[in-house]
C-alpha cells in the first residue's frame, strides 16, 4: 500500500491479457512510423486488453463523477 494519501478510487472487472506474436515487418507496415515498435527479443506482439471499471472516483470526491468506465 502506498505510504502517501490515495488519490482516486477504482476497481477492474473481468479483465483479460490477451497476446499475439506477429511478424516485425508486417506491422511496422501498419504502424506509423513516428511510433517505435517495442520489441521482445526480437519480436513484435499485438495485445488487446479487455475490461471494465467500477468504483471510479477521485479521493477529493469518492462518491462523485464517474462510477463505471466506459457505460
């Protein structure tokens, strides 16, 4: 637990890690150039991480704003 004050509030639901090694050449034909391809060891990998949150609220105000992200 941090030492410090919290500043917000938030839980994550049904989440999911979900990876595929891709071909370095393949993609970088499909990402803009400006953006560097992280690499490991030597191979690119496409992630798609799911879920959802509840309990979304900042310290200063623990029951207002939003409660679930997204709708």
């Amino acid at each position: 637990m941090p030492s410090g004050p919290w500043l917000m509030t938030q839980t994550w639901n049904d989440l999911l890690f979900a990876h595929w090694r891709v071909d370095s050449h393949a993609l970088r034909e499909r990402v803009p150039a400006v953006f560097e391809l992280d690499l490991f060891d030597s191979e690119a990998w496409i992630g798609v991480v799911p879920f959802h949150m509840t309990n979304v609220a900042a310290w200063c105000r623990p029951r207002h704003g939003f409660r679930r992200f997204p709708n």
